[in-house]
C-alpha cells in the first residue's frame, strides 16, 4: 500500500503496527510481526532515517503523525513527478526534432522474440497521452488473449481505448469473458469479419505492425515512428472502425440467465441480449454456446422464443428488428 511512497513490506509493516500503539519496543515489533530482530532494527533504522518513526524516553518507538509524516512523502513524491513530467516535455521536444532530420532506416526499429516484442507492446501503450486503437486478430503469440496488463493501467489514466476484433477472436477460449472485462473498464470494442494484420497505434506517434514469420519461426514486429507508413496506419484504421459491429458492454454484461428465475417472457433476457450481441457479430451457435457456456440447444430454443416475441420468421429479420429496438 504504501510501496509507491518507496516503503518495502518490511518498512510498512513495522510501521502499521506503530501507528496503531501508544509506543513498542524491537522485542513487541519482532513478536507481532514474526520477523527477525535484524530485519525489525533495518526497518526502523529506515524509518527513522525517513521522519517516519521516532524514539520514545524509555527506549522505545512510535510513529510519527500519518497525517504529517506520510503527507510530506507524498508532497515530495508529487513535486518529483512534476519534475519528470517537465523533464518528458523537454526531452519530447528534442527528441521529435532529432527524429524530423533521421533516415527512414532509423524511423522503423525491427523487434524480434516474444519477451521483447511483449515489452515493447506494453511500452507503445503506456506512450500514449490520449488514445491507443488496436486490431487483434489470431493466433495470440507474444501476448494471450485477456493477458494485456497494460490495457487496464492505462485506461485509468484517462487514455481512450478503441479495439476492432477480428471476428475468429471471439471464438477462442475465454475470448468473451476478456471482451467483457475490457468493456466493463471502458474500452470501445468493435468486430469484422476478418483483419489483414495486427495493429497497436499510440496517438499519432507509435505503431506496432508484425512481420510475416513461419509457423516455427521466431515473432517480431515492426515499431514505426511518425512516418508516412504510420500515417498509412492510421487512416486505415479509422476506415475499418467506421464499418465494424460495435459491442456494448449492456449486451454481454453478466451471466446469469434469467429467463431461469422468472423474468418476464415477453422481453428479451440477459442471456437473450448477450446471445443476440455474439450472433450479430458473426459468431455460429455452437460457439455461442461454447462460450456462454449453455448447450446448443439452449442457444437455438432462445432465438426460436426471440423470433415468436419479435413476430419474424428468418435470423436476418430478428436481427433487423433487434437493432431497431435495442436488443442487442
């Protein structure tokens, strides 16, 4: 908890049981923490060297004042940030007019091997001030499907997120429940029928494009920086975003089928929606299934009811007729 403030386990833990007493001695520390007296004597070395703990008149310790103590660390730390983000600005700077005089040869930097093509698709995103756009297709070699750590830090931080999906994405195992998760933290998601390649694209500065390898052979990407190539990148983007099928968080939101605990008949279900939302974006029905995890004749016997309720007597026609009313 107090990691960011440069404080390990040890520090805080010796800390937290201070800041709950009038006062302890190294023995007390070493008892209610079960650590080493060695280990207790660095800590509060530490954190007396830190303002954070004090020595009492009879030989003791006691914390100093949360409120203070930890206040002015986190003043500093916010003035240190200042600093580095100042720092970025000027560094930017140079770097974008070293960059405007660079050969081309320069502009494109080849990555290969999974552990550096993973490294540098979480940095591209982590570069990003306001928007990452993405296309994911299959196989996921570096990075496996839901295992994007980066995509839930960054979008905290305020960076708007936009995906399209390669339709045959969805049909892999735990395709949907990362779909979900990603909504749910606010990325945009849309689906076509097929991408021609994968895609990472930092604002307008980076782009992460992988090159053709053998089935055996090692991954690897190209890294573009501003380049006519990554201009290229962005406008087809934007093309294929503008045509894809959105998915709504409000669609494949839970799980729980509640056609099953007496909902009303005459409306579609939460399993109904989210039935609907992954048929509509080209899924067959045995994936449906699959990755609802419902039998095939549940997903079938649920459109049959969609099809009475909406009054049509073809898919096209339901689907038509779902768009129109926001059932999906």
């Amino acid at each position: 908890m107090l990691g960011a403030l440069g404080l390990g386990p040890e520090h805080e833990a010796v800390y937290t049981v201070l800041a709950g007493r009038v006062q302890a001695d190294s023995a007390e520390l070493v008892d209610a923490l079960h650590l080493s007296a060695p280990a207790v004597e660095a800590a509060l070395s530490y954190l007396m060297a830190s303002g954070l703990v004090k020595s009492t008149p009879d030989g003791g310790f006691a914390a100093a004042p949360p409120a203070v103590a930890l206040g002015a660390l986190i003043s500093e730390q916010r003035a240190a940030l200042r600093s580095a983000e100042l720092a970025l600005v000027t560094l930017a700077e140079e770097h974008r007019k070293v960059m405007a005089g660079r050969s081309i040869s320069e502009l494109i930097e080849v990555v290969t091997g999974v552990e550096a093509v993973r490294h540098r698709f979480a940095q591209v995103q982590h570069a990003a001030r306001t928007e990452v756009r993405g296309f994911v297709t299959t196989p996921a070699v570096a990075v496996p499907i839901g295992a994007n750590s980066a995509e839930p830090q960054v979008v905290a931080q305020g960076v708007r997120y936009r995906v399209v999906v390669d339709r045959a994405v969805l049909a892999e195992p735990g395709a949907v429940a990362a779909t979900i998760e990603s909504l749910r933290t606010g990325v945009e998601v849309r689906v076509v029928e097929s991408l021609p390649i994968k895609l990472v694209l930092a604002d307008n500065e980076l782009g992460l494009v992988p090159l053709t390898v053998e089935p055996d052979g090692e991954p690897g990407v190209v890294l573009l920086h501003r380049t006519g190539l990554l201009a290229a990148m962005d406008a087809m983007f934007e093309l294929v975003w503008r045509y894809a099928h959105p998915i709504g968080v409000s669609a494949l939101g839970g799980l729980t089928d509640d056609a099953a605990t007496g909902a009303d008949e005459d409306a579609p279900t939460t399993l109904d929606r989210k039935i609907l939302a992954l048929l509509l974006a080209g899924l067959t029905d045995q994936v449906v299934a699959n990755q609802l995890g419902i039998s095939l004749r549940t997903v079938q016997r649920r459109l049959r009811h969609l099809m009475d309720l909406a009054g049509v007597k073809t898919r096209m026609e339901l689907g038509w007729y779902a768009a129109r009313h926001n059932w999906a």
